[in-house]
C-alpha cells in the first residue's frame, strides 16, 4: 500500500507579482473548479489571502455565493482578493458582469474554451499563449507568450508609465501654449506693442517646443508607480486641479515674457511700464534726458506771446525730438526687436526649464536624476541651440527681426525664467498631499 501527493507548486515570481497588485490597488479574485480545500492553499501560497485575513469568509463556491443576497454580493465584491472554487462557466460570465457594473476595470485570465465567453466580457481579456486554447486566443485582448502572471503586472507598470509620459508631452504643450496666448493677450489687453511677432510665434511652435516634448516621451517609469490607485473608468486626463496647476504656469510664463519686454524698454531706452502703456501717445510726451528743456523752452516761448518764428523753430527741435523717440516702436526699430528678442528668449528659456521639471508629474527635482531621460537632455539643448541660431546668424536674425544679447542680457533671461522652478515645486507638493490623502482614502474603503 502506498500513498502519493503531487503538487504542482506555482511560479516562485508569482507571491511578488500578488504583493505588488495589492500595492497599485490591484485586487485578485481566483476562480477555479477545484475544491475549496485546494483553492485556499493555493491562494495562501502565492500571497491572495495574508496572514489574519479572513480566509472561510472570503472563499466560496460560485452556488454558494450566487445564493446570497444581491446587496451582499456586491459588498463582497467591493471587499478586497476573494477566491471562487467549483465555479462554472456561467459562473465566471455572471461574476466579470457583475464587476463590470460596480464599474471595476476588469482584466480576466483564462485558457480553456469554457473561459472564453468571460474574456469576451472583460475589459481585458487575456489568454494564455501556450497552454490556452485557439478559442481563448480568439476571445481575448492580450495573449501572453509565457503564462507567466508576473507578466501582467510588468505590463500594468509599463502601461501607467506609457500614460504618465503621454500626459506629460500633453501638459508640458498645453502650458506652452497658454503661455503664448497669455503673452500676446495681455500686450492686446494693456496696449503695449506687439511683443512677438506671428513669424516668431510659428517658429517656437513648430520647431523649438518639438524636440522637448518628443523627450518628455522616453521619461522613465516614475519612483511609486505601482503604488497609486489605479485610474477609473470616467478619469478625465486634465482633472480639476491640473487645469489649475497648468493655467497657472501658463500665466506666469506669459507674465514673464512680457515683463521681460517692458524691462529691456526701461532697462536700455529709459521708458518705463507706465509710459509703454501709452506708447501710441509718443508725440505728445514730455521727452526723457535733457530734452526736458526743450519743451520747457517751447511752453515758456508760447506763454510769452513770443514771435511765432521762434515758437515754430523750438516746435520743430521738439517734434524732431518726439520723432526720434517714437521710432523706438517701430515694428522694424532695432529697439522693439531687441524687446522681442528678450521676450522670445526667455519664452524659450522658460519652456526648457518646464520640460526639465516635467521629469516627473509629482516627485520634486531634488528627488528626480536630472540624468534619467538623457534624451531630454539633448532635447533641452537642441531647443536652446536652434534659438541661438535664430538669433546671431545675421540672415535668420533679419528674417525674425530678432537682435543678438550679450551676456548680462542672459542673466536678464535667467532672472525671468527660472521662478518658474519655484512655482511648480509648489503646486507639486499640493499634488503630493492630495494624492496622498486620495490613495489613504481608496486603500481604507477597500
């Protein structure tokens, strides 16, 4: 007389692809045909019951459970991992239906032809590639080559991580973007000229934004991925608080752009904010310097009823004056493209700043290795490459009306646009706290 026990033990990758399931949120529900016996063993080894869960509460079998009242199903299937044994087909497709209407995100493993009706009905449904059945294969989604369930948590990971960086080339565009639009908006709305002009616009659209953005793309998986809760259905990709965070750094990239453009008016031509306002109204202002006198000169002859002659040749040194000084506005003067210059320049600056800070949606960049994208890297200077060409190679400067800068010109750039680092660290850390209260919230209802 003798007596055999085969097992067949399960993958040793299995118990860390179970953990890290219940770390994203993931919850694992196993259906089986076997007994109840042989399902909870099974289900304590690779990790879907822990120590002190609740196993004869959890377990059930697919009569047993459909016998319940319809409010306590959907509690239990609310609840956290649960095992299914002697299920039935049909048991399956109630079970994915069930969950489908709870609005659960349901992916479905399977490989003999009597799983195929539910991997239909899941959102993803995956067969195995080499034990699974050509029905199961036709049924599914996703057909795994190894029947290796470790496989699709490494898939789980990659797809949050191929979204995260979608979201970031989106967001990283929109923010450019409402910061173009708040630039040329705000000049239109207080009346100052032109700060950049449409040419100028187009190139920093098609050309200089491109190469950031296509980085953005190859960001590597972000640190505490696969500890987040998992996105629902009905999601949106720009939530509320996004909307918020991009408007924003939109404004106060389009805020620098033109504070920028005032500032070279002021810093190199004496005009200050107040008086660029009212740049349309040249002729009539008292000019700057020592041409003061000369209109003192002009009011005093006129007050004494002086000889026409001598009020007509001070006017004429006067007005001659007033010519000079509303040239600098000119669309061609070389005083507006040196504004624009500046403007442009730091619009470009800021943008590649942002990118950089675009490494990760949440994690500070004191965190972040600058070096983790190298692409982004050769991103950032191809950017600034291109706009230093743009701006001293005399043909392209002619084209875009642009004027070189010399050094402390760039510190002038620098000053403008890395305060754009401090404002996004801040609206980082809130996300970091609502985040974290989110997914304390999420984990304690399941």
């Amino acid at each position: 007389l003798g007596l055999v026990g085969i097992r067949a033990p399960p993958r040793p990758s299995v118990g860390g692809a179970i953990a890290a399931c219940k770390a994203a949120g993931i919850r694992v529900i196993m259906i089986t045909g076997d007994s109840k016996e042989t399902a909870q063993a099974v289900a304590k080894d690779v990790g879907i019951f822990s120590l002190g869960d609740p196993i004869e509460a959890w377990t059930f079998t697919g009569k047993a459970f459909f016998a319940l009242p319809e409010g306590q199903q959907t509690a239990l299937l609310r609840s956290g991992n649960l095992v299914f044994c002697r299920a039935e087909p049909a048991d399956k497709q109630k079970l994915v239906r069930m969950l489908n209407r709870l609005g659960e995100v349901t992916a479905m493993t399977g490989d003999g032809v009597n799983d195929a009706p539910a991997l239909r009905q899941a959102a993803i449904g995956i067969a195995m590639g080499i034990a699974g059945t050509e029905v199961s294969k036709e049924a599914a989604d996703i057909i795994l080559a190894d029947d290796n369930f470790a496989t699709i948590v490494s898939a789980v990971e990659e797809g949050r991580s191929i979204y995260a960086n979608m979201k970031a080339f989106i967001h990283y565009l929109i923010t450019c973007n409402i910061g173009e639009v708040v630039a040329i908006l705000i000049s239109s709305i207080m009346g100052l000229p032109d700060i950049l002009s449409p040419l100028q616009l187009l190139w920093v659209n098609l050309v200089t934004d491109g190469p950031p953005a296509t980085a953005l793309g190859f960001n590597p998986a972000e640190k505490g991925l696969m500890t987040q809760m998992p996105r629902g259905y009905g999601e949106p990709l720009l939530p509320p608080f996004t909307m918020i965070r991009l408007g924003l750094t939109g404004l106060y990239i389009g805020g620098a752009c033109v504070g920028a453009f005032a500032h070279t008016y002021k810093r190199e031509f004496g005009i200050g904010f107040w008086e660029l306002l009212d740049w349309s109204q040249c002729s009539k202002w008292a000019p700057a310097g020592g041409d003061k006198a000369t209109f003192a000169a002009v009011a005093a002859i006129a007050a004494r009823d002086a000889p026409a002659s001598a009020v007509d040749a001070t006017a004429a040194a006067a007005s001659a004056a007033m010519g000079g000084l509303c040239a600098l506005f000119g669309e061609k003067s070389d005083a507006r493209a040196k504004a624009s210059s500046m403007a442009l320049s730091v619009l470009v600056v800021v943008e590649c700043i942002r990118a950089f800070c675009a490494l990760s949606e949440k994690q500070s960049l004191l965190a972040v290795r600058p070096w983790a994208n190298p692409y982004l890297g050769l991103g950032m200077a191809t950017q600034v490459l291109l706009h230093c060409m743009i701006l001293y190679t005399p043909a392209f400067a002619a084209i875009f009306n642009l004027r070189p800068l010399r050094k402390d010109d760039w510190g002038v750039v620098l000053a403008w646009s890395l305060p754009v680092v401090i404002l996004d660290e801040f609206l980082k850390l809130i996300l970091r706290w609502r985040s974290a209260k989110q997914t304390a919230q999420a984990f304690a209802q399941r």
